[in-house]
C-alpha cells in the first residue's frame, strides 16, 4: 500500500458537544466534539479525507455525532456504535464581570463530579481496522494513551505516515505515554497541561510544541525552544477549540498536497511559517461561538 494524499486518521476523544448560552436553557447546538473529533472535523472542513476511529453506543447521542461527521464528509467506516460510550460534554458560554467572554465545561457522573465516560479502542478493534484498512494515511493524530491506540500509531508509524500525539496530559501511564512520544513525530501540548518541558529535551528527532494561550507558543525542533508570540484578535467571542484549530491547521499547512519529509529535516523558515499561520487560524476561530464555530461560516 502506498501514502495517500491528503488523508488522515485520528483515535482518541470524540465527544458530543452541547453549546448553551449563559441564563438559557436551551441548548444553540449539538456538534462533535473532544480534541481529536474537533481535528477531524476541520480537517475535513479543509479538503482532508477524514477517518476517525471511536468506540461510540447506539444512543441518540451518537446518532447526534454521526450526522454531524456525514454532514461535514466524514467518514465513519471505522466508528462502532457496539460497546463504547459518548462523552457528553456541556459548553457554557458567558460574559465576567469584567466584561471578557469565557465558558466553562460540564460533564457530570451520579456523584456530581466533572466525569468524562470515555471508552478507549480495544485491542480488538484496533487488530480490525489494521486488518481492513486498505490505504496509509498521510497522518495519524490521537490525543489518548491506550495499548490499542499505541499499536495503530506504531502500525502506521512503520508504512510511512506522520504521527501526531496531543496529549491532554501525562497520565497515570508513564511508561506508555512515552512510548506514545517516542513513536510521534509531533507532539503539541498545552503549558495548562503539561508545564515541564525538559522531559522532552533528549529528543532530537521530533518537533515538540507547548501552547500558552495569550504568550504564543514554544517549539523545539533539533535544537534549543524558540518562541513565537501569539496573534491578536480584538473580537473574541469563544476561546474553545482554538488549540484544536491550530493543530489542524498546521497538519494541513505541513502536509495537503505535499511530500510527506522527515520532520527533522523541515526548514526552520518553512516550519515558522506553517506554525504562524496554524496561530492565525486557533485566533480567528476564538471570533466565534463553539469550539467548531468557525466551519458554519
């Protein structure tokens, strides 16, 4: 099988995203949501052929996310609505007192506490996808550490495509979130997530990016971090989903319709360029309500 243009796959958090306004009960929208169903979905917003791979249920909330993935031309061949669960997530937007949007994130279990009822791949699914997959994806992006989400990027890592991991933290699973590092070609985290960067500075073969909201970001390539300072938008309306708006963008700055390199061997003016206007695109999508509320313009 040879590397084909412009697709990608993507496990890890799909959730179903309810937006409310603040002092309204009625929900504005029902989206897909969770870092990686946001990348897919813009993705294929932005031309990709768009493969996610999720262990959803046979609830209406799934029917919710897979009408939403075909109304955006996202595949769901690889989407089993047989043992898993949708994480149900609520958004809810608000104005402070001093006048900044903000929103906060709901998702509570029977004991009232923020809970995300999450079923990673199983093994066993991820042994089906490797066996009827018929193509290699230009790129694979997970944000979740399992052994079977390990095993699909390790599969796909040995035909050719580009890893993406954006892990929402380092876990309880030390061992195996660096062995999901070591596997990645691109690592991007958030400084609210993941503060300590020198546990990354023995890698020398891997593009490593830290996010820190208003400051821009960070990135080490080969070398020494360097900083990019952050783009300015005047007219924030929603800061959700810009980290995920920049992760796609830069997927699709580095890759739609390329040569897929090295990463190592990337030119430090062609990487800058691809990361300034992957910025550009997280601050453009904060003038808009929810984290995907740039794709109904």
């Amino acid at each position: 099988m040879k590397l084909e243009t412009n697709i990608v796959l993507g496990a890890g958090l799909i959730s179903l995203d309810i937006l409310i306004h603040d002092g309204q009960h009625i929900p504005v929208s029902y989206y897909v949501g969770g870092t990686c169903g946001n990348v897919m979905m813009i993705l294929a917003h932005m031309g990709w052929e768009s493969y996610p791979i999720a262990r959803l249920d046979g609830t209406k909330d799934t029917d919710r996310v897979l009408a939403d993935m075909v109304k955006h031309a996202v595949h769901t061949d690889f989407v089993s609505t047989n043992d898993g669960k949708v994480p149900v997530i609520v958004q809810r937007n608000f104005i402070t007192k001093d006048g900044t949007p903000t929103h906060k994130f709901e998702s509570r279990n029977n004991m009232g506490r923020f809970y995300l009822d999450f079923k990673s791949l199983t093994m066993k699914q991820a042994d089906a996808v490797i066996e009827r997959i018929d193509f290699v994806p230009k790129v694979f992006f997970f944000d979740r550490v399992s052994p079977a989400i390990l095993k699909l990027a390790t599969n796909f890592k040995e035909k050719g495509t580009t890893i993406f991991f954006e892990p929402s933290s380092r876990g309880s699973d030390v061992k195996r979130f660096y062995q999901c590092v070591e596997i990645a070609d691109i690592i991007k985290f958030s400084d609210q997530r993941i503060k300590d960067v020198k546990q990354f500075e023995s890698y020398d073969d891997k593009l490593f990016i830290q996010t820190q909201g208003a400051k821009g970001l960070i990135y080490r390539l080969n070398s020494d971090w360097v900083h990019l300072a952050s783009v300015l938008n005047e007219f924030v309306v929603d800061t959700a989903g810009a980290g995920d708006w920049t992760a796609a963008a830069l997927i699709n700055n580095l890759f739609k319709n390329k040569v897929v390199l090295e990463i190592s061997s990337l030119l430090k003016s062609d990487l800058e360029t691809a990361l300034n206007e992957a910025q550009k695109v997280g601050a453009e999508s904060c003038s808009y309500a929810g984290a995907r509320g740039m794709m109904q313009q």
